[in-house]
C-alpha cells in the first residue's frame, strides 16, 4: 500500500493527471484500488493499493511520473507499508449518504465531472 501526500498538487492538476492518464480505461498493470481526497488545507491525499512493490515502481515510473511532470505536479511524499488485509465491498444499491454530492454512484462506478 502506498500513502501519498502533496503539497501544490491541486485539484486541477489531479483531474489533469486523471485525464492524461486514463487509468480508469486503460489500467495500470498491477493497481489494484485508488482513493483520493483533498484535506482541509487543500493537501492532496492518496492511497493506492498495488499487487507488488515492483508493479507499483514500474507503473508510477512508466505511466504516472511522465504526466506528473509535464504537467508540473511537485512530487508526493510516499509511505510505503504491506498490506493487512484488503476488503472490497461492491454493491449495486449503495448511493452516497449526502445526496447533493457532485458525483453519483451507479453500480460501484463514480462519474466524475470535470473541475470548475
């Protein structure tokens, strides 16, 4: 499991990266889960499960780091731990508990839109 956090890394820049990237259709190989968030401060947040240390390596050198930079995202500080235990729960009936959130959820997939 690996834990990012970023200063200067910004909304826009990570929907730039989401955009570029594409990992939603076209997968990195051997991600398995991705969450993130911005805290109170505007700090980036993210925490990606992978299948190994080597797939995270190769994958965040080969396909994120490129965008990174050209997008110019300052680089994240990395905590990297094994994981526990990892559990999936995907249903089709779950639905954000504050409905007037921005983005729903339609069998277990969040439509995003876009940054304003």
């Amino acid at each position: 499991m690996a834990i990012f956090t970023g200063k200067g890394f910004t909304k826009e820049m990570y929907e730039r990266l989401w955009q570029e990237v594409r990992w939603e259709t076209e997968p990195i190989d051997g991600w398995l889960m991705h969450d993130a968030f911005f805290d109170y401060s505007g700090d980036i947040r993210m925490t990606n499960i992978w299948g190994s240390t080597e797939k995270m390596e190769v994958g965040f050198v080969s396909r994120l780091m490129p965008v990174m930079r050209k997008i110019g995202i300052p680089p994240p500080q990395a905590e990297i731990y094994p994981v526990r235990n990892m559990n999936v729960f995907a249903t089709t009936d779950r639905r954000p508990p504050d409905s007037s959130q921005s983005s729903s959820i339609k069998s277990g997939y969040r439509e995003r839109k876009p940054v304003t």
